[in-house]
C-alpha cells in the first residue's frame, strides 16, 4: 500500500475500522490527550477530532500507536517485511552474483533504488495557502499542550529540517517545539542529534523547516537514527516504493515533503536561546526546563484543508514506541552486517530505548559478548544506550519473563559486568553529570572454555523428542 499524503492514510486506517472520527467539541489543553492516553491503553483506534474549540483545523491522534497500525502505516503486513528486504539488499552487496544473468538482474535492482531518490517540484499542496509576515499566526494551529505541568503547548510530531553549512545533504529529525508567542518557538535538538550539529556549525544564522503530517512513511523516516549526511527521504522512498517529492520553501532555501498538510519556515539565530520546557517526555517523566535555541517563523503554508497530528508521549508504552520498534527491526541488518554473530535484539518500552538493550548472538569464543556490547556502543546512537544484556542466540529476546530467569541464573556478579563510560541521553535525569556517565554491560551467556568457568555448563531441563511425539500421537487417548 501506497500512500501519496496523510489523508491517504486516514481513508485506509477508516476502511480497515482502525479511526474514530470525534464530532464533540474538544480542547487542546489537556483534554485530547487524556483521550488519547485511554484510547491507546486499549489498543484503540487513532483519533480525528474534528470540533476543535477555537480551531478549524481537525486533529489528528494516536496514528501510529499499535504494531498492527505501525505495519499498515508502512504499507506492509508486518515490519519485518521492510527488515528482510534490506537484508536481501545487503546480502546480495556483499556476496556479489558470478553470472552475467545475475549481474544483469543486480544491476536492475540498483537502480530501482537510485530511482527512489527524492524529487524536486515547483508546486506543491503543502502550498496551497501561504501566510507571511503580520499573517504568520502560531495560534491559529490546533497545538496541544498534553500534560499538566508542560512548560506550553508543543508540536510533537513535527519534521524539523536543517542543512549543514559546509554541506548540500539535508537533516530531518523529530524534537519537540515549544510554542512561545505567534511567531517564535523553542527547538529542543538534542546534542547528539543532526540538527544540533549543524546548528554548532552555523556562524551567525541557521535556516530552518518544520514539515507537519506528511505521508506516514516519510514522517517515520525523520525519527530513524541514520549517519550523517545519509538522506532520510531515500529510506523514506525505499520504504514508500516511490520517491519522495520536494518543493522549495518560500522563505528560504530549505526543501520540505511537498505532500505535507503544514509547513513552519524560519531561522535561528546564533548564540539565541530561550528557556523550552518542562515537557511531560517519552521517559514517563516530565524533562528540566533548559535553555534551547530560538526558532524565528518567517512563513506558514498548508493545504486549503489541512489536518494536524500529534503524537502523543509519555509514561511507556505511548506512539513514539511504536515507532522506534520499527527502527529496531529495520536496522537489525544494519546492525549484523557490522556484528555477523548478533541474532537478534530487543529494545522494550520500559526501557524507553536508551536505558536498555537485550541482544542475542551466536557464541562461538571467549569473551565474544563483550565484543559486542563494545560493538554496540560505538554504532550512532546505540552509543547512549546505558545498559546491555548479552544472551545466547536460542534465547527469545522479546520474552522477557524467559529472559529474566536466563539472566538472573545465568549471571555471576564478579565476572559477568562490564562497567564502561561514555556518553548518554539528554533526558537521563539519574545521571549527576550531564550527558555523560557510566553504562552497564551485562553477560548472562552460557560460559565456554577459555571464560574462566571450571565446572560443565548445565543443560536446560527438556523432555526428548521421541517422548513428545508418544505423547502428540497418544493425546486423545489420555482424554483430553
């Protein structure tokens, strides 16, 4: 399944019984958020409020807040299907056909690839209507404030768009913005991440666009941990199956998804910054108010008939893990190809991605897991992740209940921890010294000659196979 803007999306999430339309009238301040919180607890469907109080422009919630509703978004039946077909890509990079025939087909398969590369329009929907100067009016987007405590109302699902001074490649990332006035906001790039780079490289002044409610592949594709100057919009077209289409925005020289509902044009200042926050985050706890650069809006844009989503975060599991497990399955191949013995990992929600990682290999030497947890810690943004479990590849790393008995029996506290350093999340709120601390690596696999471990390796209890095929062949018979 295709998707060629937001409302395409919203037609299927109707026809597969995954959307509510809400005809009450309803606030931005508090009150869709308490009714999406209830709604996702459920597994409900995503939310289109449509009689906003104040408002004229309906709002769209909990879009991406399920496995099931993840996989539609990304036209597939299941995540891993995108998964495999990197890894099929892969695999045939790095084991290169022989035969002219297959080089042939090779050869047709790059350059399906290099036809899904962005394309430039002159005219775009996300045009349609342009408000410039004393019309530039925040106020007028339905914006959310979702928690009790938020420092203001914040966009919480938007494209943020910047380009590197000394580069052409531009950044797409999704931090959250907070709403000062009509016409100024607060960005709150993390240090670690694109945008706050290339802000560190500006000398005077930073250009800057906010893309809201594209085609839901490209929207997740601004949340995916690619390296630097790797096009978020190329994976977002690998994913989409088609490229996607740019248009030049009207005030500065930045590109933006061209099938957006609402794009924020503007510029920060060097050396700027202004107090973002408190916001209720993703960790299930409210962030420090801190200071953050200053985002001028020159130019607003949108359809004629514009939708605005939001996402909502908060204590786990909320959207933004939905998102981020789809992140997990994709970068698995990207991940084995630098670690082959790595089998499997797992990033669960109470974890909320950067606190912890579970990772299962394929054990063949001594202190292998700890090559890997090294390993890890030197992949992007793998490098904030604060504690990893190593386990055996026959482990089910997504069961948790199998994984905590495998740990805590497998675990000798003198030999089994890896105490290391470096650098972590800006929204670890544990840590005493900001972005930088200690991370734990944990080996609960099973010991192998040459570890240290004297006595024979216990096996697991397990009834034979010749026994459980008596006992299949035999069931009816007990009366059951």
């Amino acid at each position: 399944m295709k998707y060629s803007n937001l409302n395409d999306y919203i037609i299927e999430l109707e026809k597969q019984g995954l959307l509510l339309r809400v005809k009450t009238e309803v606030s931005t301040d508090l009150e869709i958020t308490e009714i999406t919180d209830r709604m996702m607890a459920t597994d409900g469907p995503a939310l289109l409020f449509e009689n906003v109080a104040g408002h004229t422009i309906p709002v769209l919630t909990n879009l991406f807040g399920s496995h099931k509703k993840m996989s539609l978004a990304l036209g597939v039946e299941d995540v891993d299907q995108i998964a495999d077909r990197i890894s099929a890509l892969l695999d045939t990079v790095q084991n290169p056909p022989k035969s002219i025939g297959a080089k042939v087909k090779l050869l047709g398969e790059l350059l399906k690839i290099a036809k899904l590369s962005p394309k430039t329009v002159k005219q775009a929907p996300c045009q349609e209507v342009i408000h410039t100067g004393e019309q530039v009016n925040l106020f007028d987007l339905p914006i959310l404030k979702n928690w009790p405590l938020d420092g203001g109302k914040f966009i919480t699902l938007p494209l943020v768009i910047t380009q590197d001074p000394k580069k052409s490649s531009q950044n797409y990332g999704i931090y959250r913005i907070q709403v000062y006035d009509k016409n100024t906001t607060g960005l709150h790039w993390q240090t670690h991440k694109g945008a706050a780079d290339h802000y560190r490289n500006t000398t005077e002044k930073l250009d800057v666009s906010i893309a809201i409610g594209s085609d839901p592949a490209t929207i997740w594709s601004g949340s995916a941990p690619l390296p630097p100057d790797v096009d978020e919009m190329l994976l977002a077209g690998f994913v989409r199956n088609s490229p996607v289409k740019l248009v030049k925005c009207i005030s500065n020289n930045l590109k933006v998804p061209a099938n957006s509902e609402i794009v924020i044009e503007g510029y920060v200042l060097k050396n700027e910054s202004r107090i973002e926050g408190p916001f209720g985050d993703h960790t299930g706890y409210y962030s420090e108010a801190a200071d953050y650069p200053v985002l001028h809006v020159t130019t607003i844009t949108h359809r004629n008939n514009p939708i605005y989503p939001s996402a909502l975060v908060g204590k786990p599991p909320k959207e933004d893990y939905w998102m981020g497990k789809v992140t997990e399955r994709v970068f698995l191949p990207l991940i084995k190809l630098t670690l082959p013995e790595v089998h499997d990992i797992n990033m669960p929600a109470e974890g909320i991605f950067h606190n912890m990682l579970i990772v299962s290999i394929d054990k063949r030497y001594p202190g292998q897991a700890y090559k890997v947890m090294n390993g890890l810690w030197g992949m992007g943004l793998l490098s904030l992740t604060k504690t990893i479990v190593v386990v055996d590849k026959f482990v089910d790393v997504h069961n948790i209940s199998e994984l905590a008995w495998r740990v805590l029996c497998n675990i000798n506290y003198d030999t089994d921890i890896l105490i290391s350093k470096g650098p972590l999340d800006d929204l670890d709120h544990s840590n005493p010294s900001a972005k930088f601390g200690a991370k734990l690596g944990i080996d609960a696999t099973r010991k192998i000659d040459g570890e240290g471990y004297t006595s024979d390796w216990p096996e697991d209890v397990e009834m034979t196979e010749d026994i459980k095929q008596l006992v299949d062949s035999r069931w009816k018979e007990y009366g059951f």
